[in-house]
C-alpha cells in the first residue's frame, strides 16, 4: 500500500469513527489510573503489576469514606508512599510500611499537585517542594522499587520510615524494625484494622548506605542518606510469613537495581493481561471508550492479590503458616465480585481459576467455612449471604473443578449453608429470615442472598448426582417467594408470624438498620437472579412483571436520610452504583423484550462511566463496577450466579476479540453498530443463523464468532419463547 492510499484508508476509518487495535503492542497507554479516583470511586492510584501482593502509593491522611483507598483526588497532602492499598472498597485498610522523604525529623507530611504526577500502569512519579525530591515507583507482585531524586539545593536528604499510620483506619499492635547492615533494614508491622489480625514482614534495601535514628521507639525512624546528591533508590519486599520470606521474595523478584527495566516489566505484565480483549470502537466518543475499556480491565486486575510467597508458604485463615502447590490469593470481595467480576475472569484468566478454586477450599479447610469478605488472611464477615458458593459452583460447572475437588467443592458448599450464623439458623427454622428474630437487620437481602446461594448448590448437586440435597437447596432457593407481597408487587420483611414489616415505605432505605443492605425494596425486588421466570410468575403474568420492572427506571422518590451512599448511579430507582442492581438490565432479555434492555444498557455506560477522576457511579468495588461495563461493552452478561447463561446485550464496542485460552478466541462483531444503532435486528454465530438472546460459556470457550446486526429500531430478535434465556 502507497503512502496516498494508506492516507485515504486511515481517513475512510476515521470517518467510519473506527478505531484501530494497538498495533504496537501497548495496551497501557489507553489506561487513565485517575479514573475513580475522585467522587465515590475509592480507587487505588499508584504502581503494581496485575494481581499483585504490592500496590505501592501515594497514602493520604484519612479524612472519611472517601479515602478508603488512602487516596482522593481532593486532597493535596501526603502521609506517605506505602505498600499496599485497597481498590474501590467501602471500608478502609493497609498503607503498610511507608517511606516519607522529610527535609526535618519531625516532619509528618508533605504537599503536592496533582498537575506534578504522572501515573500509567506500573508506574508513579510526583514532584514533591518540601523537601525538593522527584519521587518515581514502580512494582513487581511483591517487592516495591522506589527512586528518590533530591534537588542539588538539598545538603542533606532524608527518608521517614514510617510504621505507625497505616490509612488511619487500623491501629498496631505490635512492630519492630532494625538496621541490619548500613543498607538494609528489616522489621513487622501487625495491626488490627479490617483485617483483624493482619501480619506484615518486611525487608528494605537501599542503593547507598544510610543512617537509621528511631524516633517513636520502633514505629517511626529517620533514615539519613550518606550520598544525598545520587539518586537514592530502594527496594522493600513484603511478606505475611516472615522477615526471611521477604527476602526470598526480594532476591526472587528483584535482585538487581534497573528501575527502568523493572518499569518495563511492570508495563509488559500488564499489557500481557490488557491484550487478553481486542477492541475496535466507534461513535463520536470513541477514543473515551476506549479509555474506559482498557482503564476498566486495569481496575478489574488490582485484584485479587498474591497471598503467598515465591516458596509457597502463607499465612492461612487459622492464623498458621501453609504451604501450598498453588498461587494463594486474598482481598476476595466476593458480595460484590461474584456478579461480574469472577465470570469475567473465567472467560479471560482461564489460566488461573484452578488457583482461585484452591483457595476457596483452603480457606474452608483452615476456618471451617467458605470465604465471606477475606483480607490479608482474615474473615471480615463483610456484607450478607454466602458469595463464594456462586463462584465456586461457576467453576464446577464451567469445567475448571474436576475429579474429587469437585466431591470437595460440594461439601464446603454444603457445609456453609448449613451453619447456625448470619441468619441460617433463622432460615433453616422458617423457611426464610424473619425480622423479628434476627437483631442484625438486612434480614430480607441476607434470605434473598442465600437463595441464589442455595440454587448454586443445587446444580451442583444436580451434576453430581445428589438427589435429595438438589431438592433441598433447590426448595431453599425459593424463599423470596415468601417475601414477595402480591398486593403490590414488592418484597418485603416477614415477622416470625407471619406478618409484613409495616410501616412500609418502598423507597426507603436505612444504612444497617432495616431489612436491606445499602438499597430499598424497590432494588431488591429484584434479586432474584436464579429464578427471573419463578419472579415474574409471581406477577401473575409477564405483562405485569415488565409493567412493574419498567417502573423501576421512572419512579422517584425519597431514599431518607439514613440512606447508604451506596445507593448511587440512579435511573429512577435502579441504582448502578451498588451490585444489587448489576443484572436487572438483562431480565428484559428473560421475558422476551431485550429491545428494553438494550436502551438502558447503552445509558448506562455513557451516564455512570466517564473518562475523568470522578468516572464512576459509586465504588470501583474490587474490580465489579469495571467488570460490569467490560461484559455490557463487548454485549454479554451473566445474569444466573452460576452456569455460564450470559445474555445478549447491546455492545459499545464494534468488535471486542476474546482470547479464551488454548490458542483460541471468541469475537464480539457488532456490525453497523453506532450511537443510533442500539438493538440487535439478527445474530450469526460462525456464520450461521443464531436467533437465541443468550449464548452459553462452553460455546464462548470453543472460540468463534458471534456477528449482531444492529439497527436503529426494536426488532423481534430474542423475543420468541425458545430463544429467551
């Protein structure tokens, strides 16, 4: 091709509003980090490589539930550079073992701009005034790399050691730290926070010789450089086993000191993983698209993190030290994760959900129940129901479970639906949770979360031939029957007699303190993701159901004062900010008007994800928020908790090429499709007529393409009977 064609073909492209792939490999510059970091995003803002035990940042002071991450774009102070972070969570955490650069030995803080950082996966920098020190970091999964630059007019260059402040939301209980050698230093922080008993061992190895001076006993000291005019660069290596495990790590990850070639690693790591979906956008915001895409599939691999080290060993749920054969993980915010976030990671990291599966199980064997919220080795109890059945049983039924695991899968299933805690005790009596014998509240979102939980272990026992225990949790898997009013359509709370929760109010909603977690009725008549054709039998008939889910998107009204902030991201009252919500889209899809859906899909990825710091509609939420629009973007969606049934939706994107493993890909082909072009008018899948509004994971897994013919009007695709999920 000649220069002049070359040209008129880029000008036909553009014109078409196409954009190209990444021709040259790099992923990483369609990334905005800054995205969330501002508003109710509570993401992470700093260096780390793809699932990595590391997130080393900027931590600031803790000034609300905002900083959850340790970070918010309002602010313009530092505490900080620590080495772990969270990302998008609601409750706050970590900041462990922090270097400051101080121009005194009391000084505690610094101030910075926003305008003198640079952020990109892998990397950090800031330019910092007081002291005059250019501050550069970057990662691998375990170790920290940082580069401290001090301005010719500093005499003398310092560093602040800093093992007392966390993000302010934990305390310590007990922390050390020695020099043992002019350049290295190693010690503990253990801390009660979030994580109630969380352990970290560290080591620290400085490029030049330094001079260690406590001067808060053993929490904070002062690290004075012997060569202030040479960039100072240091390595800090983590462990939740021991101080000798760290420096395994650290020899393992990072032995020498090319922070340039550690930044080149950390970019690969993550274009590696980025590269997984290919993307072709279109419209008048197609380079924000784009942006979002990519920034989403970044935010969706913060986590979960490495939570072993390079020999294998770990600190497990009973506090003990493990060794295991398998990649051990943590900060596993499974409520909010099982809807989104881990069917995505089936479809793209095949590679690592047999690690995933052997986690779950380890964690049952060493506390005696399935993970709820696990954070550095500790059962928070975060959030309602059972979450880890749903993804558990998802990798039983997609195939990543074989052999006995799967006998073992079963029994942790089991096993934790069959306790006498958080409300079981109650369900097993009742048949449902009642409000009046659960002093917790949240009594209805806890019976609705343990319903799809139930039906979870139900196909599992199916497939395995269980008989009387499908029945069972298949029976349990229908107590939202109980709490649905047929008077006016909505669930509600049940006394032990019998009696609805009166007053009732459907728009109201109290934080902790009624009968749902950070909603209302309004959005948790809805949850019932296992069972939409059993929810819209209870209407009477599905010209009622669609009625009442219609009014969802109009309906006003006041939440009250006591409401989350949670409940963000609202079309009518259908709140995008909170996972509740996540698949009530794709229930028009059920009954045969995805046309409804599609509308509001494309609404909702243009009005509650922007390409700015205050880019999403409520917490990042560990990788759920992102995970939601990476699905939604490419068409599909999984809206049963386990199984694999992901329904068609309405692309953003004209294509998005899926690399699903053993050589093989899937491709998303909206043809025609564009700002206008919202409905699906007919489907080809590898090249033959597809008239069903679903497709299933074991078709996604074999590769192929999936071609939908857009239009700008409703068509009668997915609407039969037949081709409804």
């Amino acid at each position: 091709m000649n220069l002049r064609k070359f040209i008129l073909f880029m000008c036909m492209l553009l014109a078409a509003g196409a954009t190209l792939y990444a021709a040259d490999g790099d992923y990483t510059r369609f990334v905005n980090p800054r995205i969330g970091t501002g508003g109710h995003g509570h993401v992470f803002l700093g260096a780390n490589v793809p699932f990595g035990y590391v997130q080393l940042g900027p931590t600031q002071p803790t000034r609300g539930w905002d900083w959850c991450s340790g970070y918010h774009h309002s602010d313009s102070v530092i505490i900080g550079f620590g080495h772990q972070h969270l990302s998008g969570t609601g409750i706050g955490d970590l900041g462990d073992v922090a270097l400051l650069p101080v121009a005194t030995k009391e000084q505690r803080q610094t101030i910075f701009s926003h305008a003198s950082e640079s952020v990109r996966p892998g990397y950090y920098a800031v330019k910092l005034g007081e002291p005059n020190v250019f501050v550069e970091l970057t990662a691998t999964k375990r170790v920290g790399m940082h580069r401290y630059t001090f301005g010719a007019d500093q005499t003398e260059a310092m560093l602040m050691l800093d093992l007392r402040q966390g993000i302010g939301w934990d305390h310590i209980s007990q922390c050390q730290m020695t020099q043992e050698s002019g350049t290295i230093v190693s010690g503990y922080r253990h801390s009660v926070g979030w994580a109630k008993r969380q352990k970290d061992f560290f080591v620290a190895e400085f490029s030049q010789p330094v001079k260690m001076e406590k001067v808060d006993n053993d929490t904070t000291a002062v690290l004075t450089l012997s060569r202030p005019n040479e960039p100072l660069l240091v390595k800090v290596a983590l462990s939740a086993v021991s101080v000798a495990n760290a420096k395994l790590n650290l020899q393992a990850e990072l032995p020498g000191w090319d922070f340039a070639a550690t930044v080149a690693n950390a970019r690969k790591a993550w274009n590696d993983e980025l590269s997984k979906i290919q993307i072709k956008t279109m419209g008048k915001k197609a380079d924000d698209v784009r942006t979002i895409f990519y920034t989403a599939m970044y935010h969706s691999m913060t986590a979960p993190s490495v939570f072993n080290d390079v020999n294998g060993e770990y600190r497990g749920a009973d506090g003990q030290v493990h060794k295991g054969d398998f990649t051990n993980y943590t900060t596993l915010s499974l409520w909010d994760t099982y809807r989104s976030a881990h069917p995505l990671q089936t479809i793209i990291h095949p590679e690592k959900q047999t690690d995933v599966a052997q986690t779950l199980l380890h964690i049952f064997k060493e506390q005696g129940k399935l993970p709820v919220w696990h954070l550095m080795g500790n059962e928070t109890d975060c959030m309602v129901g059972n979450p880890a059945i749903p993804v558990l049983a998802d990798l039983v039924l997609k195939g990543y479970i074989t052999g006995a695991d799967r006998e073992a899968a079963f029994e942790a299933m089991k096993t934790s639906a069959m306790l006498d805690e958080r409300g079981m005790k109650e369900l097993k009596e009742y048949g449902y949770i009642p409000f009046d014998k659960d002093q917790t509240n949240e009594t209805v979102a806890k019976g609705l979360e343990y319903a799809l939980a139930d039906w979870c272990v139900a196909q599992v026992a199916k497939l395995l031939g269980k008989k009387a225990d499908y029945k069972y949790f298949l029976q349990r898997s229908k107590l939202y029957q109980k709490y649905f009013d047929p008077a006016d359509g909505f669930i509600k709370g049940l006394s032990s007699t019998g009696e609805r929760r009166t007053p009732f109010n459907p728009f109201r909603s109290a934080h902790r303190a009624d009968d749902f977690t950070e909603g209302n009725s309004w959005q948790y008549t809805w949850l019932v993701p296992h069972d939409v054709h059993g929810l819209a039998k209870m209407y009477g008939s599905e010209a009622r159901f669609v009625e009442k889910l219609d009014s969802l998107f109009i309906v006003e009204g006041d939440l009250g004062e006591e409401a989350s902030p949670d409940i963000s991201g609202l079309i009518g009252q259908y709140a995008h900010g909170n996972e509740p919500s996540h698949h009530i889209l794709y229930m028009y899809n059920y009954v045969g008007q995805p046309w409804k859906g599609a509308k509001l899909m494309r609404r909702t990825m243009e009005e509650m994800y922007f390409n700015d710091y205050d880019g999403l509609s409520g917490n990042e939420d560990v990788g759920q928020m992102s995970a939601w629009y990476i699905l939604s973007a490419m068409g599909l969606y999984q809206v049963e908790p386990a199984g694999g049934k992901f329904c068609i939706g309405s692309p953003a994107v004209s294509e998005a090429t899926i690399n699903v493993g053993n050589g093989k890909t899937f491709t998303v082909k909206a043809t025609d499709n564009s700002d206008e072009n919202i409905y699906v008018q007919r489907a080809l899948f590898n090249g033959k007529p597809y008239t069903k509004s679903y497709i299933m994971f074991t078709d996604l897994k074999k590769g192929g393409t999936l071609e939908l013919v857009m239009g700008p009007e409703p068509s009668n695709f997915g609407t039969k009977k037949k081709d409804r999920p």
